[in-house]
C-alpha cells in the first residue's frame, strides 16, 4: 500500500517553496517513508520493449532524480520504470533561485532549474552500487554543461561514464534552461551528436548496449519534426520521448507565476506534447518506439498518449498535486480503460488513434 498521507500534508507541503518540499520528497524516499506499492501489478499492462520487460509503462519524468539518488525507492512506489538527470559531465548549480513554481490554480509547474546536479561521477557512484541488484529499469538522462566548449563531447562523456550502468540512455537536446540546447534538434547537429554516441557507444564493448533515446521539445515547428525524424529514421535511433516543457504560456493560464519564465508542464502540456507525440509516430511510421510524457495526470491522459503513439509514458508534475498515490490510481484506470476497449494489452493500443 502507497501510504495516503500525502492529501492530508499537501497544504503543509505547498506552504514550503518548491524545492525545499522536493528536497523532503527525496529525503521521504530516501529512508522510504513515501511508501511502497505492493499490489502486483495485472499482466495486461506488461509492456516488452528494446528486450526488458516492464511491469507496467508508467515511468518517473527525467528531472525529479537528477542524481540517481532514489532510483530504487521509485520503482518501489509502483513506477514500471524510471529516468534519472539530466546528468551534466561536471557538476553544476544551475540557475540562481527561485526557478521552479508552483501553477496551482493550473495544475501546472513552471521551471528554470538549468541543469543543477553532481555530474556524471556522483551519479556513477550512485548506479554502480544499485546495479542490477534490485532488476528494474533506470533510465539514464544525458545533458551538457551551461560553459562546455563542445556539447559532442560532452554527450560522449556521458555516454562512456554512464553507458555501462544505464538501462537506456537519453540525448536530451530539449531543455529550454541552457542555451543554445535546443538548436541541437537542428539536422545536422543531430546528426552529428547522434552518429558519434552510437560510435562511442559501440567502441565500449558492453555485453548489452542500452538503447539511445532522444528527447524532443514540444515547441518544434513541422518543417523541425520532419527533419528529426528523418534524423532518427536514419541513425537508427531506439526511441523518442515527446515531449520536454515548453516555453509557451497557454492564454487560459490563470496560476500567479504565468509570467516566469522557464518551460511549463503539467496538466496545461497535455495537449500540445500529445500533439507533438502523434506528429513524430506519424512522421516516424510506427517504426521507432515513444515515450509520452507532458501533462499526465490520470489514467485517461495515459491511454489518450498510448492510443496517440506512446509504448511507455512517464509523468512528473502531477507527482506534486497527486502525491505518490496517484501511480496506483493512473495504472488501476488505465487497466480498467484498455478492457473496455477490448485490447489485451498496453502494446496492441499503441497508435491506436491513427488506424
Ligand atoms: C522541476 C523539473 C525539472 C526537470 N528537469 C529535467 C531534466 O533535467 N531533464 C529533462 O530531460 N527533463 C526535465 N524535466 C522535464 C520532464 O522530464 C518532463 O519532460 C516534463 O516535465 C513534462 O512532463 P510532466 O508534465 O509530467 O511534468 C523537468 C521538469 C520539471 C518540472
């Protein structure tokens, strides 16, 4: 049982700023007072994929462990897997404070962290001790430094560091904090940054590879989604995640903090990174898995991103209004919604909407 405390502590939680409450989060999970979710879960939301299996395609977002410090404690909450970053070759603070706010009146999350984690040997240290003891699958998030001179090299670093100990590993071009990263999804510097991890990655000589994702914006223009997913088609990348936040503000925000900037998720994401998503597995034929992820918050959002083109999703923001408990509640819908339309699993209702 996931302990359903969190609705009676969230007006106490919401009266700490952000990230001192997401500091207790990860202290909670750390000597595992967030809970646990023992119920197992049903064989219909099974997802086989790149050769793992998950126990269910509900995933935690990149960003919430960017130092690979609870991976194990959040797949004990019910998380059929989860992502850790994005991880940066050296340790960095990020942006100055306050960067992450609350949209409560939205549901939404405005944030401008900018990459502030403990660099690629911390979270090393991290996996290395966790590796294959607990199974489950950890995903590995890959960023660049704010001051690199080349964000080629800094991937291939990330990819040699971590590569060893990922589950997968993400090339994420697309937070709107660093600049300058989200010209990275351009053709030819996609190109480039992807043709050179896989060589490096192939230059390790690993018993097993982890499949290379790339994570896109939601704020790409057609002529943009077209050429990554050429790129993509071209490389032989293993999967897409759509989407990252965005730096558009929806007119019918109403949250105080609107205005800051940084890229926004949570609930007001949904439509646009579902659009997004149902673009590249249009763009992509089918051919490359995706992850969704951008506004999740039920059960129903989960099967509108899997009926839409997504094998796997992952959420975050809704983690801050939901509280753990809503991992259960999201797979126990998600169940109920793929037997009443008949499929038999997760799997035979990807692209469902595109039939
Ligand atoms: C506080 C915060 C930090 C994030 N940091 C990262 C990050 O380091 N790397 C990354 O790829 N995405 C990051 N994200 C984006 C999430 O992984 C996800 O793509 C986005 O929030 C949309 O999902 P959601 O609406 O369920 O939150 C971050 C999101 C939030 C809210």
């Amino acid at each position: 049982m996931v302990i359903d405390l969190y609705s009676t502590l969230q007006p106490l939680i919401f009266r700490l700023n952000p990230e001192t409450a997401h500091s207790l989060a990860i202290w909670a999970l750390k000597w595992g007072l967030a809970g646990f979710d023992r119920v197992p879960d049903p064989d219909i939301l099974a997802v086989s994929l790149w050769g793992k299996k998950f126990p269910n395609p509900i995933g935690l977002a990149a960003g919430f462990d960017k130092d690979a410090e609870v991976p194990d404690a959040v797949l004990r909450l019910g998380f059929g897997f989860t992502e850790i970053g994005s991880v940066t070759p050296r340790p960095q603070q990020g942006n100055p404070t306050p960067r992450l706010f609350r949209l409560k009146a939205d549901h939404g999350v405005i944030n401008r962290m900018g990459f502030n984690n403990s660099g690629l040997g911390a979270a090393r240290q991290q996996l290395e001790s966790r590796h294959k003891k607990e199974g489950g699958c950890v995903g590995v998030n890959l960023g660049k430094n704010k001051d690199s001179p080349s964000a080629v090299d800094d991937y291939l670093a990330g990819v040699r560091e971590l590569g060893p100990v990922a589950d997968y590993l993400v090339v994420n071009v697309s937070s709107p904090n660093t600049p300058g990263l989200r010209e990275l999804q351009g053709k030819q510097p996609l190109r480039l940054i992807l043709s050179k991890v896989f060589k490096q990655l192939n230059e390790l000589d690993l018993d097993s590879k982890p499949p290379v994702l790339l994570k896109v914006s939601p704020d790409l223009t057609d002529e943009d989604k077209s050429d990554i997913a050429d790129v993509a088609l071209e490389i032989g990348v293993d999967g897409l995640i759509a989407t990252n936040t965005t730096t558009q503000r929806p007119l019918n925000l109403i949250g105080k903090k609107r205005d800051e900037i940084g890229g926004l998720s949570g609930a007001p994401l949904m439509q646009l990174s579902t659009s997004v998503l149902y673009d590249f597995y249009r763009l992509v034929g089918g051919k490359i898995p995706i992850i969704g992820v951008g506004g999740v918050t039920s059960g129903a959002d989960a099967y509108t991103k899997i009926r839409a083109g997504a094998h796997l999703v992952q959420l975050y923001s809704a983690l801050l209004y939901g509280g753990p408990q809503l991992v259960r509640r999201i797979k126990d819908d998600l169940a109920t919604l793929l037997l009443r339309d008949g499929f038999k699993s997760v799997t035979h209702a990807v692209g469902a909407d595109h039939l």
